[in-house]
C-alpha cells in the first residue's frame, strides 16, 4: 500500500513537470499588465516594454487578446509597419524606431488588453492593459409632476435622473436638501439601470422613490454623477427639483386685503386661504345683520370674494368654509369682522339759499358716519376756506356774494374720507351784462357767431334784435349764455346787433357794433430796415466829411458870435443853415479863437451856426 502511494506521487510530479516543459496556456503565472488610460476620442500610445529595454524593436507583432486568444494587427520589420486587414487597420501608426504604436481615436471597444513580441535582439513578450474613460454628459432630472401623498403606504417616485453617453458607468448619489440618501427599507429606494448604446457608451437611468411627509413641501431633490477619468476623480450635479406634496387640511383662514383700515370706495378683496394641498373647495358666507344667519357670497373663479367700491353695507362678520375633497372633511375658518368706514351724503340747508343785496344767511351741513366727522366751508371759485364747523354765516350780502359754496364732510382718523355738497347762493338783483358794448371784426357774406353773457337773480331770459339761430348754455343758476349765429349782410353792418337780458326785477343790453376785417400791411422786411439803417450812417458820414474839409481850408471860421457865412458861389446861397454843437466845456471852448483872433466870451456855450446860403 505505502509502495502505490509513493508511485503515484511520482507520476503527478512527472506529469506537473512535463506541463510547463511544454509551455501549457495559463499554467504559468504572468506578470501584471501594463496600464495605459486614454479618453474616448484621443490617441493611445503603446510602448512594446519599458523605454529602458526597448532598444531596437526591428522585428515585433502586435496583438490583441481576447479570452486568451491572440489577434494579429501589426507587423514591424526593419523599422518599417504594416496593418494587418481588420477593425485597426486605419487607426495604428508606428513611432520612434519601433517599440511605439500610436492607436488614434479611441473607442470603448479599444479597451482590451494589447501583446506586443519581438525577436530580435532577442525574444520578449510585454502586455499592456488599455483603459478607456468619458465623462458622461450633465445629469437630465425629471420630478414627478402628478405629485405624492403623504399617506402612501409604499415609496412612490419622486424624480427620474440620466446620465448618458459616459464610459465606464458613473455612479449615481440622489440628496434631499444637500445631503445624501441611503437606500432605507420602506421609506427610500434607489433603482439604476444602464443602457449600451452603439458607440459602446453608458446610458445610466436612476429612480429615486420615497415616502414623504408634509415637511418635504420644501425639500429640494437632485442627483449626482460620480466618474472617473486619466485626470481622477470627477462629479456633476443636475438642478434641483420640488416634488408636489399632497396632505389633508388641517386649518382654514380668512384674509383681507388691503390691510388695515378700510374706507367707502376701496378696492377690498377676501379670500380663503388653507393648510392643506391641494386646497379644499372654498365658500365665503356674512352675517345678515337682520336674521343673524350666514348667507353665502358670490366669488369670482379665483374663489376671491370683491368688494368694488367698498360701501358701509359691506361691514359685518365673514367666514369660510373649506371642503376637503379628498377626505371630504369641511372645515370652517374663525369669524372675521370687516368694517368699511364710510360717510353719508353730505346735506347742506337751505337747499337753494337766496338773499337780496345788503342781507344775510346761515348755511347748515349735515352729515354721518361711524367715526367723528370735521366739516369746512370753501368758496367753490377759489377754492379759499371761509369756515371751519358745520355752520357758514354770510352778513351784508352783496351782489358778488352770489355763487357756489362747498361743504366738505371727512373723518381725520381715516385719510382720504371725505364727502362734498355744493350748493349755490343767489342774490336777487337786475341783470348784469358781461359787456355793454362789444366791437366784433366780421367778414361780408359769412356766417358769424355772437355771444351775449348776462347774469342777475332770478335767471335771465336774453333776446336779440336781429334773425339767426340763437342757443343757450347756462353757466350756473344766476348766469346764462347766449350765442348768435347770423349771416353777416350789409344791413347788419349797418345797424349791429343787440341783444337784450330780462328778469323780473329789470333789464339790460349790450351792443354789438360790427366792422369789416382789414387786412393788415406786410411788415417790412428785416432786410430793408437793415439797409436804411445803413443808408443813414453814409449819409452823416459824408456830411462829417464835408464839414471837415471846409474847417481845413478855412472856410469853416468861428466868430465870438458862434455863427460865421460860409462863402459859396452865388448860387448856392440861401440853400441850407447848418447848426453845429459843440460837446466842449465852457473853460475850453474860451481857450478858442475866432478868424479875427479873439477870444471866446466865458458865457458863451460854444454853439456854432454855419449859415449856408446864396
């Protein structure tokens, strides 16, 4: 027994031996390949050995292996390479003296591992392992538009992240709120799956699912890519996305806006608002004052109840009901009082107040509201405030007293709320016309529009003494006008026009005196006053010049008397008498002599006559 034991020992080791004499495939252990990292479209270069060893690589092949089994696709003979037919075939070159082969345009397919072996100078074999990478493109999120309920039993899809076109695949890590979520039984599932497109690239598809609770309302999801390239480690980050999330109402309230205090005439708005989303239906009721009930308001589509103008009747308690739809629970939001300030129609007494000239009257304003009302008195033509109370006393009236007077009604707690009553004063009195006589520049055979104002207590009637088409306007209760379109003839040029203001207590006239329009003459030209202008300064000129030269020749004396004969041919004389002043101050025009050498008297103010004649 012992002796077959030993001989079978004998045999294994004999056998052992004879495999690896024989050089038996994956018996003997390799050394570690080489590793060369490239990206996707660059150039890989593959170095047959290190470059210490290389030495000259005369005689080499190159190969691809897969699953162990070697494909040639590239020859080097004294220095010189060759592809072999294949999917290499355009893509490898060889560099330096042979131990280099240069692969352009790589591809995920490249990444295999790559045998080169040489001969000469002596036989060697180096593998080399290549590693393609990509990054993928940025990360496509799409949230879950239809939105999630906080009461789902299971994990429901909150959003959708891609990652495509990237080599290797990336790894993907899903945040809420700027931290990472881990996969958690029943509350957070992450579901990745990769497709291979034709260009050996990785689409990666990543589904976050989770159960949410109210809270998430805010919360902000997004994903996140992690890769690798030559360069290191990389990551890119997609936007970040909100989930709608469905939970029940708890609470229902009331708003109104504006806020604070409201007034007649404001724009007011109330709406409902909840807790809950999607918000339950909405409904606004108000008390009737009356019955102490709740009737229901009419809302707009919105759900939002307007209240446009505002006015005192709007005032009361409001409330609104919410009706979950979902649960089909109704919820009623806390009574609200809504209060409209407001201000009655303002009431000034008497209604039509009238006096006659040197008279007086008390006008009385009334008025109501919920707040203490402040009332002033103006004058409606300037606008001047007479009085500050509900009260205006008016004494010795005279005729311009008559016309309008404002009272203004307003609350001060509330700015901006007022009311106005105008009422007009009427002071009895003849008619007044605006003009008694008026000068009007018509045109001949053309249709002409005159205007007659009269005013006076009661109202006056106004007549015209001439054919045309007559209409009235009345400019408040004391003062009318009435305007005249006749046709201008002759005869009306003639006579004119008068129109005639009646009332009970007297009349009045004014007259209308009417003359043909001229037509004006052209001004004249700034041209030609311009040449006038100039036309004068030659002409003293000259005349400067003249007189000059008769001084010079000495025809041009100067006698105590001031007034010298100028000698000039017979005739000349008797033509012309030239006065000249002279700007000289007594004491100098004394230092002056005449033709005969005296001298100037100091009385004498050195006025000069030069007598021009036959």
């Amino acid at each position: 027994m012992e002796l077959l034991r030993l001989v079978c020992a004998f045999l294994l080791a004999a056998c052992c031996c004879s495999r690896r004499a024989a050089g038996v495939p994956g018996e003997a252990e390799r050394p570690v390949p080489e590793l060369v990292e490239v990206e996707v479209g660059s150039t890989a270069l593959l170095k047959c050995g290190a470059s210490h060893s290389q030495g000259n690589l005369s005689h080499v092949d190159w190969f691809t292996v897969h699953k162990e089994k070697p494909t040639l696709i590239f020859r080097v003979r004294q220095g010189q390479g060759q592809s072999e037919p294949g999917e290499y075939q355009h893509r490898l070159s060889l560099q330096g003296r042979g131990g280099t082969l240069a692969l352009t345009q790589v591809t995920p397919h490249d990444e295999r591992i790559f045998l080169c072996q040489s001969k000469r100078p002596r036989s060697q074999e180096h593998r080399i392992q290549l590693r393609v990478y990509k990054a993928p493109e940025e990360p496509n999120i799409q949230v879950n538009v239809l939105g999630i309920p906080v009461n789902s039993e299971e994990p429901e899809e909150v959003a959708t992240c891609v990652g495509r076109n990237g080599y290797p695949i990336p790894q993907v890590i899903w945040y809420k709120n700027r931290r990472p979520l881990k996969e958690e039984k029943n509350r957070v599932h992450i579901q990745s799956s990769q497709t291979v497109e034709s260009s050996g690239l990785y689409t990666l598809q990543s589904v976050l699912k989770a159960q949410l609770v109210k809270e998430d309302k805010d919360s902000r999801f997004y994903c996140e890519l992690n890769y690798r390239l030559p360069s290191g480690n990389h990551m890119k980050e997609s936007r970040e996305v909100s989930v709608p999330v469905f939970y029940p109402t708890e609470k229902v309230w009331l708003e109104v806006e504006p806020m604070g205090v409201l007034k007649e005439g404001d724009h007011v708005e109330i709406r409902c608002l909840a807790d809950g989303n999607p918000p339950p239906h909405f409904s606004i009721s108000k008390q009737n004052p009356s019955t102490r009930e709740m009737e229901e308001q009419r809302i707009n589509d919105s759900g939002v109840l307007v209240l446009e103008p505002a006015q005192k009747e709007h005032s009361g308690l409001y409330e609104c009901q919410g009706l979950d739809l979902q649960t089909m629970a109704s919820l009623l939001s806390e009574p609200q009082e809504l209060l409209v300030n407001y201000v009655s129609d303002v009431r000034v007494s008497p209604t039509a107040p009238e006096s006659q000239e040197g008279g007086s009257l008390t006008l009385t304003c009334e008025a109501e509201s919920n707040e203490a009302l402040e009332f002033q008195w103006l004058r409606e033509k300037t606008g001047q405030v007479l009085e500050t109370g509900p009260t205006l006393q008016l004494h010795n009236l005279k005729r311009e007293a008559g016309g309008g007077y404002r009272c203004v009604a307003s609350v001060p707690s509330v700015p901006g709320l007022n009311r106005t009553q105008l009422v007009n004063v009427a002071i009895f009195g003849p008619p007044r016309m605006a003009f008694k006589e008026r000068k009007v520049w018509v045109k001949e055979n053309a249709a002409w529009n005159l205007s007659c104002e009269a005013s006076g207590h009661p109202r006056p009637i106004i007549s015209w003494n001439v054919n045309g088409t007559a209409s009235e306007q009345e400019q408040d209760p004391q003062r009318v006008l009435s305007t005249l379109n006749v046709l201008v003839t002759p005869e009306l040029l003639e006579t004119g026009a008068e129109c005639t203001a009646l009332n009970s207590l007297g009349k009045n006239t004014t007259i209308f005196f009417l003359e043909l329009e001229k037509k004006l003459p052209e001004p004249e030209s700034k041209g030609v006053v311009i040449v006038a202008v100039t036309v004068c300064i030659l002409v003293l000129a000259v005349l400067g010049a003249v007189l000059y030269f008769f001084y010079k020749k000495g025809k041009l004396p100067c006698g105590r008397s001031g007034k010298q004969e100028i000698t000039l041919p017979p005739s000349r004389k008797s033509e012309f008498v030239v006065e000249v002043k002279s700007d000289k101050l007594p004491e100098e025009m004394g230092l002056l002599q005449g033709s005969n050498g005296d001298k100037r008297a100091p009385g004498d103010q050195g006025e000069k006559y030069i007598d021009l004649r036959h």
